[in-house]
C-alpha cells in the first residue's frame, strides 16, 4: 500500500511516535518479566492479581484496535445502531463476572478454556474447540495487526506493511519478556491512555462540529443512518451482542486471567470493566458521523476513525489517535499473544506431543511459541485482503458455538458431551452458511441458536451425570 496523500503527520513524527512508545512498552515488559518465577508465573502473573489490574487489563483487553477503529466503520455503515450495537460487547464481560468466579472455583489449578473443555466433555469435544478457538485467536490477531498498518498509514502516510510490521515486533518483543506479568502491567497503563484520550478526542469533536450541523448533514446525505429500524441494523445489533459473550465465554485470554486473579477478584473486575467499558465504542463510533457535515473522502471504512479525527483536530488530534489507538492495540495484541500461546503450548504441544514434558521446558517452548504466533500473525497481514469488520465477523459463526456448551457445561453437569461437541460443529457451519448467504450480521445469531438448540435437545435425551471433583483434581497440566 502506498503512502497516503490525506496523510495529516509527516512520516517523521508518525516514527518518533512509535519509537517512543515501542521503547517504553519493550522496557516495562522487561522490567516486569524480572518477577515471572516458573512457568506459573510467566503464563500466569502467580496467580495474584489484584481488582485494580485486573479490572484494568480486563477493560484494556476488550477496547482492541476493533473498537477503537471498527466501531466508527460499522458507524459510517449502519449509523446510530453500529455504534450502539457494538457497545453491548460489555454484556459479554459482565456476564463472564460469574462465570470466572465459577471457574476460579471449580479449578484452581487450571491453565487454559482448553483444560476445562477436555475434562469436562472429553477429548473429540476439546479438539473441536481448539480447532475453532485458535482460529478464532488468529483471525483476532490479523485484524490487529491490519489495524495498526492501517492506522499508521492514515495518519502518517508510512506504508501499510511497515507500520504493521513495527507494532506487532513491539507487542511480541515485550510478551516473550514479560509474559503475562508484563502484559497486564502494561495494560494498565494503557487503559489510562485509552480513557483519557478518547475523553479529550470526543469534546473536541462536539465543540468543533456540534449535533445540530451534524444531524442536518447526516438527514440531508444519509438519512439512514439514523433509522432506528433498518433492517440489517437491528440484525446486527443482536449479532453483536451474542458474538461478544462467544468471544469472551470461549477465549483463552479471558480464561487465564480467571486464573490469574486472586480469589474473589474475577467476579468484581470482569463486572467493572464491561460498565467502565460500554461507553467507549459510542464515543469511538460517535465522530464517524460528522463525515457528511465535514465533505471527508473516506477511500475504506474503516480507515474513517483516524481520517475524521485528523480532519477536525489536525495534527494534534492526529498524534492524539495514534497514540491511543496504539495504546488499544498494544493491550490487545500482547493479551492475545499470551493466551494463545498457553493455548499452544499446553493442549497442543504438551497435551498431543511431549506429555511429559518439564515446566523447564515448558517455559522456554512459551517464549518460542510467541514468537511463533507473531510470524504467522504478520504473514496473513502482508496480503490486506479485507476490511477489518468484514475479517472479525466471520469469526462469529466459530465463537457464538461455544456460548452454550460453555455456560451449560459450568453449570449443569448433565450436559451431555457429545452433544456439546455437535453443538460447535453445527452452529459453525450454519452460522458460517448465513454469513455468506444473508449476510455477516447473522452469523452469530444463527450459530448460537442452533447451538443452544442441540445442547438442550442432547441432554433432555440423553442426560450426563458429570462428577464436578474431576476438574478440582485433575494435576494433569502440572505433571
């Protein structure tokens, strides 16, 4: 991709920007890293994070390049339902609230979702879900990393390949570092740019264009984007909400940090982050709607975040999204490198191939196993081949499977096994038939309720009778 004309910083801010916060990320993973003793500690921060980190990694991890850049595009798509259809990704959090405090103690001892699925409904069942969470884990890390190449292209006119490039080695850099110590330090910190920078970008917003001069443009050039009934919109707005509890219900990057928190933290961190989080995708999405009144050329949908801001604020403004959208990047990637990679290393690699490896080399596989995922990640980026709203929600039909046979399977030990395992393979395909011949704002809805279907319908026929001590006394990922 070539450098942008609309371009609003000089390719030499846009650098000194990256380079100062790649230094200051790379250096406090580090610094943090220093205190992941074994491999509990670097998978798992020792198990002792407390409510405010982990109400803060929480919150961090959810604002991903997605919100932040996505929500204006869907924004620019559907209008006021986008944004506020995106917003309701914060139930997805808060219905974890008593999920994680169900797994912190159901297994105390436990690693990964992968564990709890293998134990409670067998091995065809686990291998199902790892198939669709590691895709699931890779589609969520290329829309990153194609977010960050976008944005530093937008705002600064560096080529697309480039600044991709740059931001996935930094996240990857500090991950291997620090593990996840050092992501949820730095996702702290973070969160307070995040929070800040999105205050200042949405008054700013307000007070250069105003509602009245923004809801006149809007009526007089898209006036649907403020119909509270099309039809596509209203679909999306529940296939939103169902696609975010998949996301958070079945990903290992919630999952981890259940077992990381100190006991009674997963229930009240996971609760804060979705109220403190709600707010964030209608304040990203909300500039999105000044594009008519401002006459913006918007050459892709989702580059329209950072061109809106740069537009109405300049250079300034311009520095100020970089830096926050880069701050939401980096909490994402460098969570989703971590849980992934202990998704990898033990249901894969220790779980099919070396059974009996030590933690010793556990612990150094972690760090070659990051490394990995960033590769691979930055491979299915160089191409660019769609939007970052088209490549997340084709996620949707995989995850909106998992919502059932996760929930029931916490909650109900008659669930029966095998009809969780057809549960996710049905309400993929179905929900993936959808996405191609109605349209992405269904795939989740048509996922999750074949899904829900089959798991009610399996166990009223054939009911288990699953013994909850099995995943209290499994030592199996320790051994």
């Amino acid at each position: 991709m070539n450098s942008m004309q609309s371009a609003t910083l000089d390719a030499g801010t846009g650098w000194l920007i990256l380079a100062v916060f790649s230094i200051i990320w790379i250096a406090l993973g580090g610094y943090l890293g220093r205190r992941a003793i074994g491999l509990e500690g670097y998978m798992l921060a020792g198990r002792k994070v407390g409510l405010a980190l982990g109400t803060a990694t929480a919150m961090a991890t959810w604002v991903t390049s997605n919100t932040t850049m996505a929500a204006p595009q869907l924004a620019l798509q559907m209008g006021v339902w986008g944004m506020l259809g995106y917003s309701l990704g914060s139930v997805g959090l808060m219905l974890f609230a008593p999920l994680a405090k169900r797994i912190h103690g159901l297994m105390p001892a436990g690693f990964t979702s992968g564990d709890f699925v293998r134990l409670r409904y067998g091995k065809t069942t686990w291998r199902v879900f790892l198939a669709i969470s590691l895709f699931y884990g890779f589609g969520w890390l290329v829309s990153m990393g194609m977010a960050g190449g976008v944005l530093v292209n937008a705002l600064t006119g560096i080529d697309y390949r480039i600044g991709m490039s740059v931001i996935l080695a930094v996240c990857v850099l500090y991950t291997v570092l620090g593990g996840l110590r050092a992501v949820i330090g730095t996702d702290f910190l973070q969160t307070l740019i995040i929070l800040v920078g999105v205050v200042i970008l949405a008054w700013l917003a307000i007070t250069e264009v105003g509602f009245e001069r923004m809801h006149a443009a809007v009526l007089a050039e898209r006036p649907e984007l403020l119909n509270l009934l099309m039809p596509a919109a209203i679909m999306f707005l529940f296939n939103n909400l169902l696609f975010g509890v998949g996301e958070i219900f079945h990903s290992n990057v919630w999952w981890s940090r259940a077992f990381a928190f100190r006991e009674g933290v997963g229930f009240r961190a996971y609760l804060m982050a979705g109220v403190f989080w709600m707010p964030i995708p209608v304040v990203a999405g909300f500039i999105a709607l000044t594009v008519p009144a401002l006459g913006i050329n918007v050459p892709a949908a989702d580059m329209v975040g950072p061109l809106v801001a740069a537009n109405l604020l300049g250079a300034g403004g311009a520095i100020l999204v970089f830096i926050v959208v880069f701050a939401a990047l980096a909490s994402s990637l460098d969570s989703l490198l971590a849980a992934t990679s202990d998704l990898i290393l033990t249901d894969i690699y220790k779980g099919h191939f070396r059974p009996r490896a030590s933690e010793i080399e556990l612990a150094c596989a972690a760090r070659w196993v990051v490394v990995g995922l960033g590769v691979l990640a930055w491979l299915l980026c160089l191409p660019r081949l769609t939007t970052l709203a088209e490549l997340l929600y084709f996620t949707g039909a995989f995850v909106a499977s998992t919502i059932w046979p996760i929930a029931a399977g916490l909650f109900w030990r008659r669930t029966n096994p095998a009809g969780a395992a057809l549960a996710m393979v049905a309400g993929t395909a179905t929900g993936l038939a959808g996405y191609f011949l109605i349209g992405f704002y269904v795939a989740a809805l048509i996922s999750a309720a074949v899904s829900m279907s089959i798991v009610l319908l399996s166990t009223w026929l054939r009911p288990g009778d699953f013994d909850w001590a099995v995943l209290a006394n499994d030592r199996e990922v320790q051994a």
